[in-house]
C-alpha cells in the first residue's frame, strides 16, 4: 500500500515566530515553505497490527456519538490509555447534553459527538496518536485536541507533557508559547498558558523536528479562531526533550524522508464504469423473481469486520459495506477482502459526522474525502453513500447528486448497536424483512458475525436471497442524489409519481 500523506488541521500562519525560514516573495516560484505548526501525519497503512475501535452510540432522546481509535497489537497499553480517554470524554458529553436539556421537555433532541484520529508519529520506537474531539451541544461546533504517546523501547503509554524532560522543561516550553501567541493580536490570551500537563496534552514534531503545540478551541483565544497552534524550532526544543520526546522527533524527520506520493484516484477502476445508475450487477441474481434482502455493514472496518466476513463466506452470501474514510485507510487489506469476495464497498463519509448540520463545502468534502479513501483502500471507486445515522436534508442530496452518488439509507434497524443479542438482533432482522428490504448492522462490534450468521439462518429459512443494495434494485436503477430506503418502498414511489403525472 503505497502511504498516503494525511496533513490536516489548519493553523494560523505566524510569520513573526523566530526560526520561521526564507521570507518568500507572492512572486517567487516554486512550493512556499511549509507551514511550521502543520504536522504530517503517518498514513495508518504503513501501522503494522492495527485495527479500528468504534464506538457510536445512538439513543433516543439522546444526541449523536461517533468515536474511533486506533488499536495496535504490540501497544495494548497506548489502546487501553485511548479506550480510557475516548469514553470518559463521551461520557462527560453525554452527562451535560442530558443535563442541559432538563426541564426542557419536548425539544427535539440535539448535539453532537465526534472522535477522529491519526497518526502524528509511528516508528519503531514510537507510536504518537492524536485524537479530535468534536462536539457540539446545539449551538456551535468546538474542537479539542489531544496527543497520547507510546515508547516502544520501554512499552509505556504516556501523556503528551511526557515527551519533555522534566518540569523545568515544561515551564520553558510555556514561556516561549506565550512568547509566540504575543504575536498574535488581541483575541489570543497568552495568559492562558501555565506550565499545566493540561494545557500540554497535545504536542508532536513537524517534518523538520519542530516541535510543535495545539490548543484547544476556546483554550487561548475565542472559539472562532479554531486550531491555535505553535511551535519551537528543532534546535531549541532538543535540550527540552525527554528520551522518548527524542524518539518521537527523530520518528517525525524519519517519515518526512521515507515519504512517497499516491497514485492519484483517478488512476483507479471506475466500479461502474462511470454510469451512476448500472452500480455493479455482482451475481446476476433477478430480484424482480427471487425474493431479496440487502444485508448492510456500517462504520467499519472495525472490530467485528473479519468475523462479518467469515459469516457471510461460510452461507455464500453477499453484502454491502458502508466504510469511514478514515478507517478504510487504515485497514485497506479489509476492504481489499470484501471486494475480492463480491461484496460491495461503498462510502459511509470521512468522519461520520452528522452532514445536515455542515456547510455545502463540508457536505462536499466529506463525500469525496470518504469516497477517495474508500477507493485508495479498495482500488475500487464507491458509488452508493450512506449519510451518518441516516439523516439527509436538501444540501446533501444536492451534493450527492452532483458528484453522482445514490443515497441509500434502510428499511430494517437490528438494533445490534443497542443490544448485540444474536437471538434478539435476528429476531428484529425477520420481522422487518420484506422483498426489497435494506437491513442496518453495523461490523464494529465482535457479537455481529455471531449475529450475522442468525440472521443468514434464519432468513434464509423464510426463502430470502442476499444481494448487494444495486442488486435489489436490478433494473430500476438507483438515481444519483435519490434516497433510497428499501427497494419495494421505492418502486411506490416510482408508481406513485407516474400516477400523478397522469
Ligand atoms: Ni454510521
């Protein structure tokens, strides 16, 4: 898997910082220099022993919850320390959403709750994996970031302030940030920054071996300012470091030199040989004859994937995986399967964020980004979309009709988030199965291949076929833009529409 160059964030461009390199000129040519507090971050494709945790969490009443983090085999402990972050950030969320919405009965429920990650280093000697937390409690959306550090020398899981070498350390370190945010205008507070762990919980090292600090929205400044960043040259912030701050430094100029570009996605097979509406025939199966059912995986890859896939083998049955952007690059061999094994891969967006909540542009970026990375894991461009937690507005058809892609969201829920019974996740597939049915399972979890073989079972005992989402729709077609929850439901609304045309 050739690495994929993730740089993300965007910073405040300060020029004034000292070590910031050749002033360049608007009209000189060439690249301008980089942006010093931008980090690269290490494609998880080159991660050995990964897997992808997800949890998503969707009561009624309650707000939207989508977290993921990285899980690697030989850092259990750096597992366990993100497993132990991610939920108590989810509960605090959930406890004050919950509380602000007491004595406000009737509303409708609101907020929102988004864990994202990367690699901000991974080497033999460490792994740095930085997670963004997103949330929003109804009204505007705040990110924090935070940076947690593994040393594979002497296995230990660590806090970002580990990475200096002792509290004198860390007390210069907030002296030359506020030094760096005096800079910056009025709206940053540098008084805000104390040598507090706290503060510190999110340092790495750009691709020279800068040093570099995040804060988060609100910490240092307003809320509108966004990502407030900044950094210490290599040279200052060696003496400060201690030896893992070292290694993870020597890990971020390492990278830097073993980088090679992607082949552009437009070198990829076209899955439907660019016509939106003949999405990938698969097996040939008539469903205008048989009685079909599409089985649907979203969120993965994750946890549950490979056991998913070893059910749906052993009944020679087919599906349709809705993946994150951001969890098919890091387990692309996964994708790589579902293809080879004639199931359908299709986008479930970059970060599963709620899209009626975004801005047109962010709508747009979340499709594609989704789609580009499902198609550089998969060597397969995905057509189908479906949006998080099914929710669409004007906006989002709107995009996925631009950029071609049918919406598909689904007729059955299992509740196999909610309650991972096999007996009772089966029982809820049978009885809302129909002719045309589009059933929602989610291969984060373990219990679901257990699941998933019951449903097979059982299904199958009432006569049902399994086939992929374009395959239920046979020669109907999906429409690019169109929502489509279950093919019977839309074939009334295909006759329902001609009815009144006449
Ligand atoms: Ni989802």
């Amino acid at each position: 898997m050739p690495s994929l160059r993730l740089t993300g964030g965007i910073a405040l461009v300060v020029a004034s910082v000292a070590g910031c390199g050749a002033v360049t000129s608007p009209a000189a040519e060439g690249p301008l220099p980089s942006e010093p507090t931008m980090i690269d971050y290490v494609s998880p494709a080159r991660v050995r022993g990964l897997d992808v945790r997800t949890v998503s969490r969707r009561d009624p009443g309650g707000p939207e919850m989508h977290a993921a983090y990285p899980a690697v085999a030989d850092a259990p402990r750096l597992t366990e320390e993100l497993r132990r972050t991610v939920t108590e950030r989810l509960g605090l969320f959930d406890r004050s959403v919950r509380a602000s919405r007491k004595g406000t009965a009737g509303q409708p429920p609101r907020g929102e709750f988004n864990v994202g990650w990367q690699f901000a280093a991974a080497s033999g000697e460490v792994l740095g994996v930085r997670l963004r937390t997103g949330e929003s409690a109804g009204g505007g959306w705040t990110e924090s970031r935070t940076t947690l550090w593994y040393d594979r020398v002497d296995k230990r899981a660590m806090g970002s302030a580990a990475l200096l070498r002792d509290r004198a350390a860390l007390t210069e370190l907030a002296r030359l940030a506020r030094r760096s945010l005096l800079a910056r205008g009025a709206a940053v507070n540098p008084q805000a920054v104390t040598p507090d762990p706290k503060i510190f919980d999110s340092i790495a090292f750009n691709m020279h071996g800068d040093l570099v600090v995040e804060f988060d929205d609100s910490q240092v400044g307003p809320a509108f300012l966004g990502r407030v960043a900044v950094y210490v040259p290599a040279g200052t912030a060696g003496p400060m470091l201690s030896p893992t701050g070292l290694r993870a430094q020597r890990a971020a100029v390492e990278e830097a030199e073993s980088r090679a570009a992607p082949p552009p996605v437009s070198a990829l097979k076209e899955a439907n040989d660019g016509r939106p509406d003949a999405v990938s025939s698969g097996g040939g199966v008539d469903c205008a004859r048989t009685k079909c059912v599409a089985l649907t995986y979203d969120d993965g890859p994750g946890a549950g994937t490979t056991g998913v896939l070893d059910a749906l083998a052993a009944q020679g049955a087919r599906a349709t995986f809705f993946c994150v952007g951001s969890s098919a690059v890091a387990r692309p061999d996964l994708l790589r399967r579902m293809t080879a094994e004639g199931h359908l891969v299709a986008g479930h967006t970059w970060s599963h964020r709620d899209l009626t909540t975004l801005s047109r542009n962010m709508i747009t970026d979340q499709l594609v980004r989704g789609r580009d990375a499902v198609a550089q894991a998969s060597g397969q461009v995905p057509t189908l979309v479906r949006p998080p937690y099914g929710k669409v507005g004007d906006q989002v058809t709107a995009v996925a009709r631009e950029l071609g892609m049918p919406v598909v969201r689904w007729s059955v829920d299992t509740g196999d988030l909610k309650d991972p019974t096999p007996a009772d996740v089966a029982a809820r597939a049978v009885a809302g199965a129909a002719r045309g049915a589009i059933i929602l399972m989610h291969d984060t979890g373990r219990s679901t291949a257990e699941a998933t073989a019951e449903v097979l079972r059982r299904l199958r005992a009432e006569g049902y076929t399994f086939v992929t989402v374009p395959e239920l729709y046979g020669s109907h077609g999906m429409r690019p833009g169109a929502v489509h929850d279950s093919a019977e439901s839309g074939d009334r609304a295909r006759a329902l529409a001609r009815q009144t045309m006449l």
